[in-house]
C-alpha cells in the first residue's frame, strides 16, 4: 500500500526526526556563547616604544657639591630609543582588575663639555669628551576597581606600586668612568577609562599619579596613555598608542635631584583569553 507506508519506514522517520531535533540545538550552541566564555579574564601585551628622553639632574657623591646638568644639551643624549614594553593583566568577576607593566628605556649621547660637571663625586673638565647612558627600568603593579561597568563604556579607579631602577653612566676622556645607580619604589593612584564603541574596537585611557614624600623623598610622578584597541575573534589583538611618563625627585640626603621624562607612540601585539 503507497500512501500508508511500511510500519519500519515509519519508525526510522520518527528517529531521523528525534535525531535532528536534538542536534540543532547543539549546533546552534558555539553561535550564542555564555558571557563567562569570552576571552576576558587574562591578557598579555608586547609593545615597541618610541620615545625620547628629555630632563635634568644633580648627582651628589663623595661629598663633591652636584652640578645641574641637561641630559640633552649638557650631555648630549639626543637619541630615540624604541623600549621594551609588557603589559599583563587580569580581571576577576566583573570590576576587579589587576595590570602588572614593564618598561626598560635606554639611551646613549656624546658630547664636549661647555662647562665643568661634577657628577657623583667625579668632576669632569670643560672641553672634556664624555660618552653618556642613560637606562630606567620601571615596574608596575596596580588593582583598579571598575565603579562605572557598562557594555559602551567602562571607568575605574585604584592603587599602584611602582619601582623605578635608574643607572647612569658617564664616562669621560680624562676624568674616567663614573656610574650611577638608584632604586626607587612608591605607590601611586591609579584611573582608567575604556571607551567601546564595538565589541571588538576599544578606546583605553589610563592614568597614574604621585605628588608626595616617600622616606623623606619628594616624588611627583605621572604616567598616562591612550591606546586604540582592535581583537579579531576576540583573542588577537593590535594596539596603537601614545605614552607619556615624567618622574621628578629631590633627595636631600641621598643623591640630589632629577627629572626625566620619556615620551611617545607605541604599537603592540595583545593576546587575551
């Protein structure tokens, strides 16, 4: 009989049917992915910074008084130097951030000394060749809580702790070789901003700032950054920004006084999970 069917035929209908009805649903599953699913909760960023180092500076030593000295006028270190720079971070639930940075900046200059130069204890004559370098390396460790959460934008403040590693070294045709070296720690407040006008596009602004005395040393320090972000499949990312990072000591019983500031873009590689 045509229109009726075999009983077995039908049986097996019922179960292709069963079948489909139950894998579309699983199929369907990878296209609406849970929130905790996206790649949000630990990042890492390498980046390349092109900056300039501009400052001045007295280094006392040896009881011999410091000479005020310009990093680029008195010394010559006009270069641009592309750093080293490392961002990893983590966000736990949906406010709590943690960013843990690296920078390592160096420069080098030569110049004839238009004045005489006493730098930690070693007086360096007029007319005097000198070859300078000049290297920071600055760690940074922040928690920034998010009061502001929202798909199109986000704000948060925080704390950080900072150390700055500083050595310099000065090394002249008559009067030698002299190095300075210093380690700096101290903390700082700590904002952000991140602006997302597509899920995959974000707008980041952050900031960290000092104006105090830490043991005794008078420390102003700013540090801030704006940053485009694109991720492709929300995973890997390109960054494009620009840096600016100013530090200004004065330490009465230890090594004098300096300002440094290294400014400029930056482009990086980002990958989140």
């Amino acid at each position: 009989m045509i229109g009726g069917g075999h009983p077995a035929c039908q049986r097996r209908a019922v179960t292709v049917s069963a079948v489909i009805g139950l894998l579309l649903p699983v199929s369907a599953a990878p296209l609406a992915r849970p929130a905790y699913a996206l790649a949000d909760w630990i990042g890492v960023e390498a980046a390349g910074f092109q900056n300039d180092l501009s400052g001045t500076a007295a280094i006392e030593g040896g009881g011999v008084p410091a000479t005020d000295f310009d990093f680029e006028d008195t010394l010559g270190v006009e270069d641009s130097d592309t750093s080293a720079q490392g961002r990893l971070w983590f966000r736990w639930g949906k406010k709590n951030r943690l960013f843990f940075d690296y920078l390592d900046a160096q420069h080098v200059g030569e110049a004839v000394l238009s004045q005489v130069l006493s730098f930690n204890g070693t007086t360096y004559l007029a007319g005097e060749q000198v070859a300078t370098s000049v290297q920071t390396e600055l760690l940074q460790g922040r928690y920034r809580y998010s009061f502001v959460n929202l798909k199109p934008v986000e704000f948060g403040l925080g704390l950080g702790v900072n150390q700055a590693h500083f050595v310099t070294q000065v090394d002249g045709s008559v009067s030698g070789r002299t190095t300075f070296e210093e380690t700096l720690p101290f903390p700082s407040l700590a904002t952000g901003l991140v602006v997302k006008p597509l899920p995959s596009l974000h707008i980041r602004l952050e900031g960290d700032v000092l104006d105090g005395s830490v043991s005794g040393d008078s420390i102003r320090f700013l540090d801030w950054r704006a940053q485009l972000e694109w991720y492709v499949l929300h995973v890997f990312g390109f960054v494009a920004g620009y840096r600016a990072l100013s530090l200004d000591v004065e330490s009465e019983d230890d090594f004098g006084e300096g300002d440094i500031e290294y400014a400029g873009p930056y482009l990086a590689l980002g990958l989140k999970f």
